[in-house]
C-alpha cells in the first residue's frame, strides 16, 4: 500500500509536520522536550531500518545487535582521532557487512531459521562486547566518546544535536519512501506478498531479502553510532534484546506497510518510557499488552486506521470508484 | 584435584545443563511443530516454574512432591490461559504469532519482576551428598536434575509414541488439515500440546531452581539455547532436540572449564552458522516439504 502523496492535501499535511518538529526547540517548555524528540528521531530510523526488512517479508529480532555493532565501532574509531561524522558512516557500513554475509548464509533458509539465528547474532554482539574488555571496557562501556562536529561547529547541547538527528531522521524516512516507490520496493512487497509467485516472475527473492537485511542493518548500525556520540557513552546494555523487541512494538503498533506506520509507533511510543519511569516493570507491561492487543485487533497497525478513516470518507459521497484505488 | 575428577565433574555438569536444555528444547519444537508458533514466551514459563518452586518448597517449606507439582500444574495453567486468550487466534500464521509470543514474554517477565521483586532467591537443595564411584565424585544435587529430566523425556516419549493423543498429535504435526478430516479434534490438540510444552519448560526451571538462584530475568538464557538447539537440531525434531541439547551443554561445560564461558556461547553461534550452512534441515531433520 503505497500512500498517495502526490496529492496537494498530503504534501502540505508533510509540510506542516515537518514544520512542527523543525521549531520544536523554540517552543519547547525546557531541554527535556527536545532531549525525547531527539531520541525520537534516532527511534524512528531504527525503526525504519526494521520497516524496510520487514517490507521484504522478514522479521528481525537482531536490529539492536546491529545498532550496538555500530555504537561501538562509531565510538572507538571516533576516539582514535578520526572524525565521527565519518566514522558515522562507517558503523553504518560495517553494520551492512555484518548483514550481508550474515544474511546471505541464512536467508535461503525459512523465515523462522532467519528469526532464530538473527537473535542469535544480537546476543552474541552483546557477549562480545562484554568480553573484550580490553578494547570495548568490557560491562562499564566507553566513556566519553567524542561528539559529532561539523566544519568545527561541535554538537555537544542537546539544541544544537536536535536538528542534526533531525535531518539524519528526515533523510532516511525520504529515502525510505524512494526506495519503497523504486522497481526495487516493488519486488521487496512482492517478495513478502507470495514469495514463490515472485521467484516464478524470475526475481531473486534470495537476493532481494538479503538487500533489504543490508539496507536495513546499516540503518541501524548508523542510528546505533548516532545515539552513541549523543549520549557520548556505549555499554552493552545499550541494544539488548528489549530494545530489539521496543523497536518491532513501535512498528507493529505504528503498522507495517507505510513509511506513516514508523513515525506514528514511534510517536505514540517513545514518550511512554519517561511518562512511566517511576515504574519500569509497569512501561514493558504495557508495551506488550499494546503489542498484543494490536496484533489482535489492528494487526496492520495504528496508521492504517487512516486509511480505512478515509475510505469510509471517500464512501460517504456515494462516489464508490475513488474507494477502488484505496485498495491495495 | 586430579584431570579425572575435573573431566568427570565437567561431563556431568554439561549432562545436566544438556538436559535442561533438552527438555526446554523439545517443549519449544513440539509447540512450534504443531502449532507454527515461534514461542518467545518459551523462558518464561521456565523462569514462572522456578519461582513458584522457590516459592513453595523454599519460602513455605512445602513437601517436595507437592511443590513439583503444584508449580507445574499452576505454570501449566497460565499456559492453557494465555492459549485461549492469545496463542490461539496467530495458529498459523508464524510472523504475527512470533511477535505476539514476545509481548507475552514481556508481560509475564515483568509482571513476575512486580510481583516478585528483581533480588535473586536462592532454593535450599533438595537433595545432599555425593555419589562415589571409583574415586570420582559426584554431586547428588545435579544427578538429580539429570534423572528428573531423562525421567520426564521418557515418559514424553512414550505419550508421544503409544498413545492416543500422542499419535493425534504427530498426525496434527504432519498435516493440521488432513488430521482434522480424519476426525481428529484439532482443536483439543493444539491446547494439549501447548500446555505439553510450557509444562516441561516450567519442569525445567523447577529442577534448575535449587542449583542456579531464580530471578525474573532467567528465562532469555535458556530461549535462546532453546532456539539454538532447534536449529542445530532441525526444526520440529524431537531426536534432534535430544542430540543438540546435549552437545550445546558438553560444548558449554568443557568450553566454560577449560577455556572460557563467553568463548562457549561464540562457539555454538559457530556450530549453528556451520549447521544452517553445511546441512540447513537440522543435523536429525528431515527436508521440510512446502505447501
């Protein structure tokens, strides 16, 4: 399900939102405001990461092994002097090998093999980061990673990093949207729809799968090195598996067919956690009770809502052909 | 200490996390065989039993027997319940019933860390002393753990081979639907195989818990061996659960002995990439036929 964006209604409904977060930081009541947008901006491309694999038809219970792969691997290149708006990059990179080679062994497998051996992977980055404690400071983490500057102006207050993720943020849901419009979407949706039906049209599903797996991983080892140089801090309790499972919550709950389905689960779920911090065990209560409700009830999640919203308007005028192009 | 006693101690202590693995193994491949659910869930059921059995045997001195099978029987239930309410409705359907089977494992987990508290509690053992043979000893404490397991995959084995519900079940593993026109009532087997598996999970813990200290937080480990296992395995083999549970535990013990413990968790992530690559059915798998 594409959305129809070329619509004027659609482009300035972006515009406004767009708009909105641009100014946060003027009418914010205090830095905490933008602190949540700014880890909002990080979940998004994460969950994006996610969005796109999943697109192809595949669950990824590793994401946050790929995040803290690139966490470390921004945080100690960036304190050996090289400059960490590469070495953003790089993580990013070295998170897409990782995935690649990784996905090409276990991706011609059935989906639940990939499932099993992905969070296998995840579980083992966190081993690893543990134990090489020589080069990783084993469970107290780096300390002190350097922050992210640009042409000798230093991100280093949380005003001055908000737009900066913002627009990692924006570039990545833009490019996320171009690639789902591409030739290449098109054969990653087919793929998840009937695999086999695609392999008969002579597409490599294998090969999609694995693309998406790399595309989606480097999202994420780049948004894990993001995060790592605005806390300036990395520990292996950093990406757990809870966080891999809060990342699928925001897109299960958001929905998984759009680019609107990311940013609405990650709207409605990144502020949950500091509303609810008195009591840990209560905010991951309610996270799973609101994956399960939505799996139950919404399985195709909270932004498809609006799309069953305006079908229901398109039929109200009694006008039945403009419903037909609704449907996916 | 002599290399014979260290070796010894080392091959009965991997027998005995082999088994518990084992026994979280098969339950996570039944359910999966019969039903296609991926259960995330699969630990905490595990982590429930333990608590329960720390609860009862060692906070209210309970007699041991009863607190078996009151930890099980009430693991069990929370089992048929989250049946009903959720497992039920994702039959099928592996992606959704996977990401349903994580937020179950997050309301369970951490409705256990509110109602329990985070602090680890330790079991009295059940059992003291050491058995000796030829100079070698061995603590009655784990020998235990390995004789309730082989006693529990036992008596699984002869339900599963020589009763009737147990044929129903493997008739439901093979073909849901051709099993339902034959007569069999789908609908009792999926709960019973459900219920099936969280109760050897929850065995499992209940036999862990007086050796390891039980806290919310124990049931990730022993999924992830689960998931480990089944793939080394092959995916809905109960032989292979068997094969694999031992080895990742032997792997664990001499790895965790002689070298180093986080070496042994790399070093089954090897075995499992080395399966997937050189024999992607599972080492006692068969080719899975497509529908």
């Amino acid at each position: 399900m594409t959305l129809p964006t070329t619509k004027p209604v659609h482009l300035v409904g972006v515009g406004v939102a767009v708009a909105v977060a641009v100014l946060l930081p003027w009418f914010a009541p205090n830095q905490f405001y933008i602190h949540l947008a700014t880890v909002g901006c990080i979940n998004l491309m994460l969950v994006l990461g996610l969005a796109i694999i999943a697109r192809a038809g595949q669950l990824s219970m590793g994401h946050g092994g790929f995040a803290l792969v690139g966490g470390y691997v921004s945080a100690l290149l960036s304190m050996k002097g090289w400059p960490p708006l590469l070495t953003l990059f790089v993580a990013g990179l070295v998170a897409a090998v990782i995935a690649a080679a990784l996905g090409w062994i276990i991706l011609r497998l059935r989906g639940v093999y990939f499932v099993l051996v992905a969070f296998a992977f995840s579980q083992i980055a966190v081993l690893l980061a543990l134990d090489m404690s020589s080069i990783t400071g084993g469970a107290n983490g780096l300390v002190g990673v350097p922050p992210i500057s640009i042409v000798g102006y230093v991100l280093r207050a949380k005003p001055q990093f908000y737009p900066f993720a913002l627009g990692c943020a924006l570039v990545t849901l833009l490019l996320t949207w171009l690639l789902y419009r591409s030739p290449l979407g098109t054969m990653m949706a087919a793929t998840a729809e009937n695999q086999r039906l695609t392999e008969s049209s002579g597409i490599d599903t294998h090969r999609v799968q694995v693309i998406a797996f790399t595309i989606g991983s480097g999202i994420a080892g780049f948004a894990g090195a993001l995060s790592t140089h605005y806390l300036r801090f990395i520990s292996p309790d950093s990406y757990t598996f809870w966080e891999s499972v809060s990342y699928l919550t925001m897109l299960v709950v958001g929905g998984r067919d759009g680019v609107l389905g990311p940013v609405v689960g990650v709207l409605v779920l990144t502020p949950l956690p500091e509303l609810l911090r008195s009591t840990e065990g209560l905010q991951h209560i309610i996270y799973g009770t609101m994956l399960v409700l939505c799996l139950m009830f919404v399985p195709n999640g909270l932004a498809s809502l609006v799309h069953t919203w305006r079908a229901r308007q398109h039929v109200a005028p009694a006008n039945a052909t403009r419903v037909v192009e609704e449907v996916p | 200490m002599s290399m014979d006693i260290i070796l010894a101690q080392t091959v009965v202590n991997g027998l005995m996390v082999g088994m518990i693995y084992v026994l979280m193994a098969i339950g996570f491949t039944m359910v999966f065989g019969i039903m296609r659910i991926v259960n995330f869930a699969h630990g905490e059921f595990y982590m429930v039993g333990a608590f329960l059995f720390a609860i009862l045997y060692g906070s209210n001195e309970m007699p041991f027997a009863v607190s078996v099978l009151l930890a099980v029987g009430a693991t069990a239930l929370l089992g048929l319940a989250m049946e009903r309410v959720v497992f039920r409705r994702f039959r099928g359907n592996e992606i959704n019933g996977m990401i349903a089977s994580v937020g179950v494992a997050l309301i369970i987990q951490n409705s256990a860390l509110l109602m329990w508290g985070s602090s680890a509690r330790t079991v009295p053992p059940v059992v003291s002393g050491v058995l000796s043979i030829g100079g070698i000893v061995f603590p009655w404490s784990r020998l235990v753990v390995i004789i309730g397991a082989i006693l529990a995959v036992v008596s699984l084995n002869l339900l599963v081979v020589h009763t009737r519900i147990g044929r129903a079940m493997r008739a439901v593993a093979q073909d849901a639907e051709i099993a339902q026109v034959q007569g069999i009532r789908v609908d009792v087997i999926f709960p019973a195989a459900f219920v099936l598996g969280v109760s050897l999970a929850a065995f499992a813990g209940v036999l862990m818990a007086p050796v390891l200290s039980v806290s919310p937080f124990i049931g990730l480990a022993p999924t992830l061996k689960a998931f480990v296992i089944v793939v080394i395995g092959g995916l809905g083999s109960v032989p292979g659960a068997v094969v694999g549970g031992l080895l990742i535990g032997l792997i664990e013990s001499f790895a965790g002995t002689f070298v180093s413990a986080s070496l042994a968790e790399i070093l089954q992530f090897l075995v499992v990439i080395a399966v997937v690559l050189l024999r992607p059915q599972g080492l006692l798998g068969r080719k899975e036929r497509e529908a």
